[in-house]
C-alpha cells in the first residue's frame, strides 16, 4: 500500500491538469503521504539484523546511501526538467513563427510581433497590449492609401480630396481593427500552446517516473519473511 501510494501519486501527476491547484495539492498530500510511510521503516529495516557495531555502521550506510540517492534524484530531475523545458521553449517559438506568418500585415510588423512575444515567452508575461498599431502607423497608412487614390485621380477639387481622405481614414480604421483582432486571436493561440507545451514538460518528467517506482513495488520480495517464536513466518 505504501508504494502504491507513490503509485498512484505519480500518475496522477502524469494525468491531471497542471493548472488545478487543488487537485496538484491533492495529489502532492498522497505522494507526500507515501514518501513518509516509506521513510521510517527504511533506517527499521536497515538495522533490523544487526547489533553493536554492526548497528552503528549499518544505521552510518544507510544513511549515506539515502543522501546520495536524494542528491542522484534531485539533480536528474533538474536536468530532465530543464531539457523538457528548453524543448517545450524551442517548439512555442516554432508555433509563433508559423502563427504569426498567416497574419495578413506588412513583414515589419510580422518581426515586431515576433520579437513581443517570444519576449513575453521568456519572461512569462501574461500582460500583452491588445492595440498593436500606433497612431503614427495609423497615420502613415492613411497618407499611404490616400497618395495611391490621388494618384489614379489626379486633379481633384480640394473638397472631394477631403472628402476621399476621410473615406480612406474610415476604411484604414476598419482594417486595423480587423487586424487588431486578428492579431491577438494568433496571440492567444500562443499563450495557449506555450502554456500547453510547459505543463508537458512536467507531465513527461514524471510520466517517465511511473515504470520506476511500478517496478520499486517489487522490492519487497529482496526481503525474506521473519519467523515468530513458533517458527511460522510472519
């Protein structure tokens, strides 16, 4: 019962939605539960068969073997974490690459979105600014559209110029909040894969756990039956 403990511990982890506190502390409390059950009939049994000095030395490598093992544990935990991170990192900003490659806007503007958000990637911003053109790049797309309808009707009277321009400002408006919307549709998209990508950097780290702590259940046939008084085992 007590591996299984562990057991079940870890594939829950493997399972569950990372981003449910409660069920993670739940889970946590039953491999928490496991791991304590487990800790003190260790040094018990380490020094069940032993007397004097051999109790002391026995109680002395055991105890050694524990931090070692601890030590092992940790630092191939960190490692395989910090490579399935790297990896989940590696695949968000392939996704924000191809993402951001279907939004119909200028390559400039492609880049500078590009650059935003494998930054915010980096420093885990959930913050980003939904309004991503500028009223100096409203301002130039305006004057850009309205040279190119001036030119193909040159010679207009000043009020039907005026009144073209302000033609032009409605539907340049129009296309920047169409793009605007466009823009953080693909960015929500990203946040999502991104945040997708991380939780299965933890789900592989301890999916990968699950063969090893199945066959630890079996650990207990290295361990003969004691006998009692009578001579039965116990």
């Amino acid at each position: 019962m007590k591996k299984n403990l562990l057991l079940i511990a870890y594939v829950l982890l493997a399972h569950i939605d990372m981003t449910n506190n409660p069920v993670v502390v739940g889970t946590c409390l039953i491999l928490g539960t496991g791991y304590g059950i487990i800790a003190g009939p260790i040094t018990l049994l380490a020094a069940s068969d032993f007397e004097g000095k051999l109790l002391t030395a026995s109680q002395s490598i055991a105890g050694v073997l524990r931090q070692v093992g601890t030590i092992l544990a940790v630092a191939i935990y960190v490692t395989s974490l910090y490579s399935n991170l790297n990896t989940a990192h590696d695949h968000s900003v392939n996704y924000i690459h191809q993402k951001v490659a279907t939004l119909d806007v200028p390559q400039a503007k492609q880049k500078v979105i590009i650059k935003k958000s494998v930054a915010a990637l980096s420093s885990n911003k959930t913050n980003t600014n939904t309004k991503h053109f500028t009223k100096e790049d409203k301002k130039e797309l305006v004057e850009h559209n309205y040279h190119k309808v001036i030119q193909q009707q040159p010679n207009l009277p000043p009020q039907q110029a005026a009144v073209i321009k302000q033609q032009v400002r409605k539907k340049v408006l129009q296309r920047v909040t169409k793009l605007n919307a466009q823009i953080n549709h693909v960015i929500q998209k990203i946040k999502n894969y991104a945040l997708s990508q991380h939780n299965k950097a933890f789900i592989k780290l301890y999916s990968s756990s699950i063969i090893f702590v199945a066959i630890s259940i079996f650990s207990f046939l290295l361990f003969p039956k004691k006998k009692d008084s009578s001579g039965n085992k116990a």
